[in-house]
C-alpha cells in the first residue's frame, strides 16, 4: 500500500457555523439591581450604560442569592443543588446537593463550546475548587481548565485582596506583575489579559469564534480603588441611603425598568433612618459609599477597555455581550460596615469610632473594607433584603444584552419583563451558538438541563418566558416562583452577627412562615396577600418540596455548627505538623495546619555573622497574618489579627550559627498569648488582646519561607525582606483539637463568597 492508494482518515477539527457569535459573559460580583446608571443608579458606568443603549435590559432575571452556586448554575445550566452546589464550594458536605464538586454528568457551557470549535477562556474570580483542593497539587479538574476553559487567570476563592491577589495562571500560582506602589490593580490586570488574550487569538486564528468569561472581583468586599475613583463621587451620597433609594426608584420608572405600578418596600426596622446618625457616622458612612461608587466606576472603566478592543478588531458587531451579578448587594459588611472584613469572621466588635480614622483612605492598602448595610438595602431598591436570602433582594439583578448583529437599532434600548433565572443563559448561548447539548460527554450520560434559552425574547418584547416556575434556597431562605406568584419564607439564616440580632422572621424552620405575592400587580414583592390566597400558598409550598426533593436540596440545614460535622476532608489535609522548606513555591495556606487554635511555628536557622535580618518565614499582611522575622540582629515575632498588630522583639541579638527560633501561641480566653524563643531559651512575651484568625485571608494565601511578598505583617519592614542567612525548614505545629470554635471556619467561608 503507498500514500497515493490510501484513503486518509479524517483529522480535521470541529468549526463552528459560519458566521457564528463570539461570546463574552460579564459576571459582576455583590452588585444589586439598582447600581447601575442603567438601572436607576447615579454611579457613573457610561460603558456598561452604553451596552444597555445598544442592546436589552432584563428586569426580571434572577439567580440564587449566592456566589459558588450561581456561578456552577451559569456554566452548567443546571440547578445549583443538582450540580453539588447548593452552598459555598468553601464548605464541601457529604450530601448530594452541597458536595462543592459539580459532576461530569453536568458537562459545562465552556467545555460544549471548546468541543464545537470555539476557543475558551477565564479572567477573574472562579470560586468553584472545593476546599481542599486549591494546592499545587490540584487535583486540577476542578480549576477552569478542567471546565473546558483553554486558558484562566484569576483566583480561585471567593474573594482576594485588589491590590495583592492570589493569583493563578492557568493550573499554577502566580505573583502579580507589578506591585501595589507601582500602579497594580486586579481589576485593570484581568482586562489587560482578556485583550490580549483576544488579540492573540485572532492573529492566530481570524475568524475563530470565542468565549470569554470576565468575572472581575468587583463588587465583591474588599472594596479596594484608587482615591481619585472615590474622590469623583464625593458628597454625593452625604444625604444618605433613603435619598439614594428614592432618587434611584425615580430614575427607574422613569426608564421603565420598573413599571409604574411598582411600590417602594419601607425600610425595615434594622436599617437605621439616615436622619437619626451623628454627624461622624454619616461622614463615615458616606465615604463607605464613595469607595464603592469609585469602585464599581473604575470597573466599569475597565469594561470599556475591553468592548473598545472588540471594536477595534472589528469584532464587537458580532460579540453577544452578557452582563449580570452573581446575587443581590451584599449585607456583610453588618449595620456598621468594617474596616476589615475579617474582623467580621472572628467576631470583633465594629464601632463608628473605630473605623472613623480610616474614613478617608477607606478602600486603601491598609483597609479590606466593607460598607454598611443601609447601601446594600438601597442598592437592591425597591426590592427587599440582599444576598443570601430568596427574597427578590438577594434574587433578581441586572441582565444586559448587547449583540448589534441580533439585536438591531430598532430594538436597541428596551427592557424585557419575561421571567429569567441564571441557569437559562447557558441554553441561550448554546442556541444562539448553534450547538447542540449532547445526551452523552466523555461516555457519561448528561443529566437534565434546567434552563430555557431566552433568545426568543430578544426580538419580541411580547414573547412568552421559556419557563415561568423556578425554586430559591439559600441558607434555609426559601422561595417559589410559578406564573404571577411567589411564595417567600420569613427564614432568617444563621452565622452572621448582626442579622441573628436585629433581622426579623423566624429562625427555626418548624415557625417559618411563606408569604405570597402577585409578581404580576407587584413588582417588587411589597404587599403580602398569604391570608387572601391561602390555597395558592399551600399548593406553592407543596411545589417547592417537590422541586427541593428533585434538586437534592434537603436536607435543609442553615447551623454552621451542624454543617461542620459534615465537611467533607481533603485527601490530604493540613493535620497537626507539617515541615515545609525552602525551594518551591509559597505554601498554599490549605496545606498549613490551621493556627485557629494556637499553635507552634519555628524555623531551623543559619544566622550569619554579620547583617542578620530579613523574613524567616510569613503568612498573610497587616490585615490578618503572621511573620517570624530578625530586625537588627533581633528575633521578632507579628501576629496582626483584624487589623489590630501585636508584636515582641528580642531584647538581645541573634548568636552566629545554627539554631532554632520558634513563636508559641496560646490561646486564651479572647486573646493569645506569644512566647518567642530561640532554641531552649525564652526571648519574650507578648499578648494579643484579640482571638487567632481561623483564616488569613479569606481570599487565600499562602506561607513564605525565607521572604515575604505583598503587604507585611507590620509596618516594620517591606517585603520581600529576604532573610540574609539560610533557613533550612519550617514546622507548623497545632494542639489536638486544632479549632475550639469549629462553626468559626464556616463563618470564614461565609463571608468568603
């Protein structure tokens, strides 16, 4: 047999449909219906107004009331408890619907397009790996190149640090490429990715369709932008969240994007009245809204960037944009907001007087901030409620639609009514795509799609919604929607400070009582009509438990404590020792056992002759973290615990040659103790008057041994602070329990989102 007799195999690789859309989904963070200029806000966004100019505003679409499960039902199009995600992929359950893993049997939207011909990538916030399995030694199906994504750069957590992020490229750890003195900011580095990763991949391949999914960490606390953002929103929120609410319902009738029958819900009674603030709450408060506005501004910047590069390679006519949050404004910040977030976790009191001395660097280097309440409540307006809850607060958010060569200039500008959830966005995309969902992937059979293309209703305002009954639960907070009604609980979840305190409804599920409301005359669910329709709330609940038996959403747990007895281990947990030396990568903070409890870290050392100093090992910054370093010859020790910095120095210079310096911590009674020594002798002691972190970062972090990058511990050295001598290893020790308050760890994912 010769070549010429032969008959050649078929190699070729799959090509879309000619003239197929690119794809590029915006996926917000934290954000609520009404903070966009589009959507009744006076927070600048000009280039994502203009995407609403030039294409369709959704006014009743929704998603799950949280960050992992929206972000699993938006690539998979299934429902978040039937992909395993009916909570944070923080806190894996032993149960089917709050595993953290999505099954092979999900096949994602990424994957389905790769496998038709399109290139695929991430930029941004992914928070879909499980716990335990964000190490450098994966496993890696999990990441976004495992979901079919070709390329990724971003976190992997639910939240990171804008001006020093834990960054990944791809399937490894990253450092950023400059630092926060030079300029850096997370926001403005993902979209320098996107455009070039666009760019590079028309050079290479004009024509080829992609999918871009941009999921900056915007809105998401910590609220961290460049005064000069903030400064051009200053005094104009000085008269507080009220006047916001009402100006911005105002805008929105007058827009349409709510009908005029719509009602503004009251404030509720947990919500201070902006009027009764002192002055220095007001000024602090108002400055927490600045940030926010700067940021979500200079977000919006960051947008324009990217639409102004699809312009320029003449791709954006034929680019189907999607923008959306992945729930309402987020309350986590409590009735006071914080200066750092992880003073929440740990419980630390916030106060008005506490965080006024950051008010004008408020979303700085030195903050992980995040606001008050009150601006949660109004930038959900007019509805109730905010993320985390099945209330239309937390539920409904923007959707816009800009696609010039399916959505012309006849019908650039509207607002669609039609019922909309985010498990439909991905049979929209794969429709609009042309590509078929196949039954079986990889020899698995696929389990059903929930979601209904919404294409239909780009052309035809009057079009019927694909599907009109969808279930909510978050936490315990449960809803249901069908046709004109929408069944709410009064559930108020638990875990989170302020809300256990002062939320009104019930807070055992054998009391909660569903409420009823006619979405059809009631826009924003303000008027319960449970007592006129008692059979309609009956047949809603019933509903609801059938839809719960079929998604694997019971059982419904919202304890902390009892959901930690059912935290699925990683295969390789932290335990209690571990010795890491120096030679990779830092340490992913997964790998350390948790110091939550106290602990023991020493470092086995060669203290040069002379110029001893620099970093021995560190982990975290001056928001949360710990350095063992040597300052002049001296042995020192940073425990910095929301914010608040303890630290012991030596009285006496290191001797030359090899030893062992360790830091002790005890934990106590509200405080820890630090004892710091050098081999068998004691150099000092020191009290913490605040609780051990159980996380340093809720954005991740990892343990450096030898330096230290990103912000320090303490104000006493920068980094990276290189230790002159040699550090041969360091153990990281704990006592047996290793976490005396174990809900703590749940809470850290909680706010984590």
């Amino acid at each position: 047999m010769t070549v010429p007799t032969t008959t050649a195999d078929d190699f070729s690789t799959p090509r879309p449909r000619p003239g197929a859309p690119n794809v590029v989904v915006i996926l917000f963070d934290d954000m609520g219906f009404a903070q966009l200029g589009c959507y009744g806000s006076d927070i600048d966004t000009p280039n994502i107004d203009r995407l609403a100019t030039g294409g369709l505003r959704y006014n009743r679409f929704h998603v799950t009331a949280l960050c992992s499960p929206s972000r699993a039902s938006l690539l998979t199009g299934r429902n978040h408890h039937a992909v395993g995600m009916g909570f944070l992929a923080d806190a894996p359950l032993a149960l089917p619907g709050y595993s953290g893993r999505v099954p092979r049997s999900a096949a994602t939207l990424p994957r389905l397009l790769r496998d038709a011909g399109y290139s695929t990538m991430a930029m941004g916030k992914w928070h879909l790996v499980p716990r335990g399995e964000r190490s450098h030694a994966g496993p890696f199906d999990r990441w976004p190149l495992g979901f079919g994504f070709e390329r990724f750069y971003g976190f992997l957590q639910g939240d990171t640090n804008q001006w020093t992020p834990n960054l990944v490229r791809d399937n490894h750890y990253v450092d950023p490429p400059r630092t926060y003195e030079e300029g850096y900011h997370f926001t403005e580095d993902i979209a320098d990715e996107a455009i070039r990763a666009i760019i590079d991949q028309q050079h290479a391949a004009p024509g080829k369709p992609f999918f871009l999914y941009f999921a900056p960490g915007a809105m998401h606390s910590p609220h961290h932008v460049a005064k000069e953002w903030a400064e051009r929103h200053a005094g104009r929120y000085d008269d507080g969240w009220e006047r916001f609410r009402e100006r911005a319902f105002a805008r929105q009738r007058e827009m349409g994007v709510v009908p005029d029958t719509a009602v503004l819900t009251e404030r509720p009674s947990w919500v201070p009245a902006w009027d009764d603030l002192a002055a220095d709450a007001k000024r602090l408060f108002a400055a927490m809204h600045e940030t926010y506005a700067g940021f979500l501004s200079h977000t919006d910047a960051q947008i324009g960037r990217l639409l102004d590069a699809l312009a320029r390679i003449g791709e954006l006519d034929n680019t189907i944009v999607l923008l959306t949050s992945d729930n309402g404004a987020s309350a986590e910040g409590g009735q006071l907001g914080t200066v750092n977030e992880h003073r929440f976790s740990m419980r630390l009191p916030e106060t008005v007087e506490d965080s006024l001395p950051y008010a004008d660097d408020w979303g700085g280097p030195r903050t992980y901030s995040h606001y008050a309440w009150g601006w949660a409540w109004a930038g959900n307006t007019p509805f109730r409620l905010w993320k985390r809850y099945a209330w239309l607060g937390g539920t409904r958010v923007p959707l816009i639609v800009h696609w010039p060569q399916g959505i012309g200039a006849d019908l650039a500008g509207g607002v669609r009514s039609q019922f909309g959830h985010v498990v439909d966005l991905m049979p929209t995309v794969l429709e609009l795509a042309g590509v078929e969902a196949p039954e079986v992937v990889d020899g698995l059979p696929q389990q059903r799609i929930d979601g209904a293309s919404l294409a239909r209703t780009f052309a035809d305002p009057q079009a019927p919604a694909p599907r009109d009954t969808q279930y909510f639960e978050m936490l315990g907070s449960r809803s249901i929607i069908a046709g004109r009604w929408k069944a709410t609980t009064d559930h108020v979840s638990q875990g989170v400070p302020d809300e256990e305190r002062l939320v009104e409804g019930s807070r055992a599920f054998p009391e909660d009582r569903w409420q009823l409301f006619d979405l059809e005359a009631d826009f924003s669910e303000a008027r319960d009509v449970a007592a006129e329709h008692p059979d309609v709330v009956d047949g809603l609940a019933a509903l609801w438990e059938e839809e719960a038996e079929r998604n694997h959403v019971l059982p419904m747990e919202d304890s902390l404590v009892a959901r930690i007895k059912l935290i699925l281990p990683p295969a390789y947990p932290a335990g209690l020792r571990r010795t890491f030396r120096p030679g990779g990568s830092p340490i992913v903070d997964e790998c350390v056992p948790n110091l939550g409890g106290g602990g023991r870290v020493s470092a086995v050392i060669d203290v040069p002759q002379a110029g001893a100093e620099g970093v021995l090992c560190a982990i975290g910054d001056w928001n949360n973290g710990l350095a063992l370093f040597v300052q002049d010859g001296r042995l020192a020790v940073a425990l910095t615990a929301g914010s608040i910095v303890t630290k012991v120095t030596a009285a006496d210079r290191l001797p030359a040659g090899r030893h062992t310096a360790a830091v002790d911590m005890a934990a106590g009674d509200g405080g820890v103790e630090l004892t710091l020594a050098c081999d068998d002798a004691v150099l000092g002691k020191g009290v913490s008057p605040v609780p051990m972190p159980h996380s340093w970062q809720h954005g991740g972090t990892a343990l450096c041994i030898g330096f230290d990058r990103g912000f320090p511990v303490c104000e006493d050295y920068r980094p990276p602070f290189a230790w002159t001598g040699t550090v041969h290893e360091v153990t990281v020790e704990i006592p047996e329990p290793p976490r005396p308050a174990p809900a703590d760890e749940l809470r850290d994912a909680l706010v984590s989102e």
